[in-house]
C-alpha cells in the first residue's frame, strides 16, 4: 500500500512503521521545488535539469525494487525496462540491470566533505578503474541516513556514461527499504 510521499507499507507492517518512514522525510516529495505535483510520484524536477529520485523495495515481496530509465526519466516497478533497479539481499545496493550499465564510485578531494550536490560528482572517467553495483550497506534496520553523499557516474544498457548520481537519503525499516538519489544527465 501506498501512501503520501511516496511511502509503501506491505501487509502487516504497522501503519505507525510506514508513518514513520513519511514523518523521516518522504513528505513533499512527490512536489517540484515550486510545490506543484510532479508527472511521477517519487520525482522531483531539479534548477539545473536534474531529478530527486525516490526508489522503494520491499525485500519480503521480492529482492528487486523499483528502477529508475535513464532515457525516459522515469521509474520503472522493477528491473524491466530500467538501466538500474533497488537490489536488497544481504546488501541494499543500485543494481545495473545489464552488464554493460555499471556504477563508477566517485570520492571527493582528500580531506574534502561529502558530496553536497549532484552536480559537485566528478565527471572525468580516467580513474574509473572498476565499474560495478553502488553499494549502500547491508540491510539492518535503520531510519536515518547513512549513506548520504556517494557520488557515481553511471552507465547506460549501451555501456555510454550517461549521468551523475548523487545518494540523498535512505533507510530500511523492516521489509521496506528506500533510496533517494539526485541524477543529472552528462
């Protein structure tokens, strides 16, 4: 089940869980910045030609979540017709939906903060020496964000670097899991 912001709820996950969840953050993000509803819940329309993205999974119901259609801009139900999806087995991770689509983890300067915005993530390939899944931690209950600001470039299904990511938000409350990314195209 659905609820505002974006939120799910699986049957038998107290309503009092799946509020908690909306009063974490997941209010108001189904509105642009401007506060008018979006064509997809779960997107916001970023200055800049950027998107937030909200991806949600239930790994009782299965271990792939929602994906996210670097052409299309949109979110998928699952990993059909997406260039990455929500993974959640013992790792919670962005999970390439073929092997040529792939996450190239970016970190900023020595001694520099966390990435703050989607458009700080280095562009340049050259130190992308391995390209896998994003990895956001293990699936161990948690309602603040852990993993905020991991910078990737990704890949589409041609292989072709194609956008920035940017990790916002997270958590994992019992079954349901969320991920909130910034994504903006190269």
């Amino acid at each position: 089940m659905r609820y505002p912001g974006g939120v799910s709820r699986s049957p038998g996950v107290p309503l009092a869980v799946a509020l908690l969840a909306v009063a974490l953050g997941a209010c108001g993000e189904d509105r642009s910045p401007a506060g008018e509803p979006t064509a997809q819940p779960g997107v916001v329309d970023l200055p800049g030609g950027g998107k937030r993205v909200k991806l949600i999974g239930d790994y009782v119901a299965s271990i792939k979540g929602e994906g996210w259609n670097l052409a299309t801009g949109l979110i998928t139900p699952g990993p059909d017709d997406s260039d990455f999806h929500l993974s959640m087995t013992m790792v919670v991770m962005l999970f390439p939906t073929t092997a040529m689509n792939d996450f190239c983890f970016k970190q900023p300067a020595a001694g520099a903060a966390a990435f703050a915005r989607v458009e700080d993530v280095p562009a340049d390939e050259a130190d992308c020496a391995s390209w896998t899944s994003a990895s956001l931690g293990g699936t161990f209950e948690h309602s603040e964000t852990m993993w905020a600001g991991q910078g990737y470039l990704v890949r589409d299904r041609a292989g072709v670097t194609a956008a920035k990511l940017l990790t916002v938000a997270d958590y994992v409350i019992g079954p349901d899991v969320g991920i909130t990314f910034d994504i903006i195209a190269l």
